[in-house]
C-alpha cells in the first residue's frame, strides 16, 4: 500500500514533485494543447485502445501475447469502480456518469473538477475518481488540456487537468486498488506517467514492495528516462516479481515434495502452474 510516508502533502495534487505547479494555463507548450485521447489512449501519449502488452518468455526466449490491457478499455467518464457496490459499498449507486456529449453533464463534470481542485473532498479516494473521472470527461468534450482547464474555470490549471485524466485512463485493475485504499491517489497520477507493461509491474510492485509515494515518482521518472523498470526498482529495494504468498500446509507441503523430487524451485513449479491457469 502506497503511503504519504515521503512528507508528499497528499493535497498537493498539481505537480510531479508533489508541488503545486502555478503555471498560466496560456503557457505555450506543444503538449498542452495536443488533442488528447481519453478512451485507453493515456491521453494522448499512451498506447492506443485496446493494446496489449507482448513479453518474451524468459525462458525459451519466444514472445506471447500476454493480452492484458494496460490502458482503460470502458467508456471515458463511465462509473465503473464507483459504481461497483463491491468496491464503493452502498455510495455505488450514487455514482455519477459523465458524458462528454451531453451539455449538462459535461456542466456538472465542470463542477466537480472545480469542487476536486479546491480539495474540498479531503482524502476521500472514490471522490478523488469522481474528479479524475469528470477531469478526463472535459478533455474528451473540449478536445485539449488547455481547453478543459479553461471550461473548469480560473483555478484549474493544466497540469491538474492532465494529470487526473490520465488516472481516469489507468486499467481497471489498477484502478480498483486505488478505489480501496491500496494504491494511494497521489501514487496513481506517477503510475499514470508511465505506459504498457512498465505501468502494470509499477502497480503491483507499490502492492507488494510497499513503495512510498516518493519511491512511486522516482521510478516513474527513472523509466521514462529509459531505465528499464526492473532496475529502477531495484533502486528502491524492490525485486520485480517478488510475491509473498501463505499456502495451505497441504499445498505447501506438496510443492516442496515435488520440488524435492523434480530437483527444481518452488517458484519454478508456480509459475507453470500459474501460467497455466491465466491462460
């Protein structure tokens, strides 16, 4: 679970290093005013609907299709982690869809981002995707960040806009772990920074290394620099695929029975099972 232990004011939500940007929503920059795609498309610098990461497999060196989506793949604005009563509880059916082809809604998306910039929502994560959520609704409808920033109104800037767009357009699986409280709002908007599989590994390593959101930045700023995203881990003292998992003393005792006999790791005897099974 990604916590606030770095000193990151969790409120500081414009900015990668956690500070508030103050920058003019009239500053020339060729990104800000790209036309950007919000339905998998990682607004506008991700990977294209629908794509899915290919690996190589370490082992026989053949590359597969691992057919796992890395960018959101439902409709911009849709409420799906909100409105999932198993994740959001009773709040789910008061889970707002914003669409940016309706007038009214997009007016009420421009509300809430108002209402999510000036913090009032607190620490509160379906709320912060609600925003995130309202915020990529507005850059669909407007075509720009600059032009969602200016619909939203004088407080909202840019870089707000693009940021929590972006998290709008994390997969679902990642996600659902912010919705829960496992993966920290301000850990997503860096998760977000980073594409394809890069963006996944990030995800489940916050999980399983108890990444700061500090460490989450870092990593994200070292990969996008071209560090490959086992090393930038290993950076933070994180091994990539590390996973501590509890067995029943059955199972246990079984898999270090064939291990025994097979002359092999456990983990080996995992994975093939595991491989398996995903498929």
């Amino acid at each position: 679970m990604t916590t606030d232990r770095s000193g990151e004011p969790p409120d500081q939500r414009d900015g990668d290093d956690g500070s508030p940007t103050h920058e003019s929503r009239d500053t020339p920059d060729r990104e800000r005013n790209r036309i950007p795609r919000t339905d998998g498309g990682g607004a506008g610098d991700r990977s294209t609907d629908g794509e899915r990461s290919r690996e190589r497999d370490p082992d026989d060196g053949r590359a597969r299709d691992a057919s796992i989506p890395t960018d959101r793949e439902s409709p911009v604005g849709a409420p799906v982690i909100r409105g999932d009563e198993s994740v959001a509880g009773p709040h789910a059916r008061e889970a707002v869809q914003f669409d940016p082809d309706d007038p009214d809604s997009l007016e009420e998306a421009a509300e809430t981002v108002r209402t999510f910039a000036s913090d009032s929502g607190g620490d509160d994560h379906l709320f912060m995707l609600r925003g995130a959520a309202a915020c990529a609704a507005l850059v669909r409808a407007e075509g720009s960040y600059k032009a969602a920033a200016e619909r939203a109104g004088s407080e909202v800037t840019v870089s707000f806009i693009r940021k929590w767009a972006r998290v709008h357009d994390l997969p679902r699986s990642v996600r659902k772990q912010v919705a829960i409280g496992e993966i920290a709002p301000t850990a997503a908007k860096h998760i977000a920074r980073v594409s394809g599989e890069a963006r996944l590994l990030l995800a489940w390593a916050i999980l399983d290394g108890d990444l700061t959101v500090r460490e989450v930045r870092s990593v994200a700023s070292a990969v996008n620099d071209g560090t490959s995203i086992e090393r930038a881990l290993a950076d933070c003292d994180v091994a990539l695929g590390e996973l501590e998992l509890r067995l029943p003393p059955e199972t246990y005792r079984d898999l270090r029975r064939r291990a025994s006999i097979d002359d092999v790791d456990p983990g080996r005897i995992v994975t093939d099972a595991l491989r398996e099974y995903l498929e």
